[in-house]
C-alpha cells in the first residue's frame, strides 16, 4: 500500500493534483483547502491512502497524519465513501471536524457538502469514542465573538460550516481578537 509520497506538483485539476515522484505521475486527489495551498512546480509531501475500487485505484493525499487518520476513520462509518470524507475534511480543519465528532455537533457536520442530518447523527453516534486523542488538545474556542463573525459571513453568502472552520482556526491564532477583525481576515482566506 503507498502510505507516503513525496515529489512535484505537476498539475492542479478540480479535485486533485499530478504529482511527479521518481518518473512516474500520480493522480492525488485531496480536500479543497490543501488543493488550494498547492503551487505548480512546488515539492510536496503527501500522506496518503490507496483504494481499490471497481474503476480502478484511487489515491488519496493529505498534508499531515491527523487528517489521514481522520479520513480513513470516516471511512469506517457505513454509506461515507471518499466524496463525503473529502467533503468533510474540506469544509472542516481536522481539530474542528475531530471536536464535531466528539460531541455530536449536528449543526458543523451538516454544513459540508453531501451530509445530511442522519448521516452526520450516525457519523456522531459511530466515532464518538474513536476520534484520535491528539486532536482533541487545545480548548474549545466557541465564543460571542466567533458567533457575530460566522453570522456576519454567512450573510455575505458564505457557507456557514466554512465560515465557522475559518473564524474557528483563527480565533485559535489570536484568542483576544475581535468580530472585525475575525471578519475581515476570514474574507482573506475564503475568498
């Protein structure tokens, strides 16, 4: 099984990447925000995981072990396939969508893409107690502040499950931030 790779990005497409590893191209496929941090040109090292399916193989690549561990864990959850999981962990930061897990957040598991509200009460009610423990470190980061902000971005049109990921991961970066800030650095990144 291949586990790891490590080569150039050769060529970005919806979905997914080339990656040119010793001579030979591999078609990655990838979440949204990993495929979007991507350059042509650029070295790059993947974590990933091979399956076999009746169209062939598929490979998929990930930025670091906690989102492998995490999409393989989705995997394990009957009727979630690698589009749902990929969804998932595009529209959730690993720690976020870990937490999501942990304590049944109906409302963050439904705002990716192709997750309903008896998927995500099964995905909740089957890796509750299964979520790798290091990705739960770190304090929860809910607050009035994030709440205006995701709110705030989500009356722009964004989506709400994306919006709170973003506002989310940089609360955790600046803690004493405030709504505007939160706001306009969130309409950086999803734009």
């Amino acid at each position: 099984m291949i586990r790891y790779l490590q080569g150039k990005v050769l060529k970005k497409e919806e979905g997914g990447f080339l990656l040119l590893v010793g001579g030979v191209g591999f078609f990655v496929q990838a979440p949204g925000p990993f495929l979007a941090s991507l350059r042509e040109g650029q070295e790059v090292a993947v974590h990933t995981h091979l399956q076999l399916k009746e169209e062939g193989l598929a490979l998929f690549g990930f930025p670091e072990e906690e989102s492998l561990a995490l999409f393989e864990l989705l995997l394990s959850v009957s009727g979630v396939g690698p589009k749902v999981a990929l969804s998932l962990l595009s529209a959730l930061t690993p720690k976020l969508l870990a937490r999501a897990l942990m304590e049944g957040d109906l409302r963050l598991l439904t705002a990716a893409s192709g997750v309903g509200r008896r998927l995500a009460e099964r995905l909740a009610l089957e890796l509750k107690g299964k979520v790798p423990p290091s990705l739960l470190t770190g304090e929860k980061v809910e607050s009035e502040v994030a709440e205006e902000a995701v709110l705030a971005l989500a009356a722009l049109g964004f989506k709400e499950g994306q919006a709170r990921s973003v506002v989310l991961d940089l609360l955790a970066q600046n803690p004493k931030a405030k709504a505007q800030e939160l706001i306009k650095e969130a309409l950086k990144r999803l734009r």
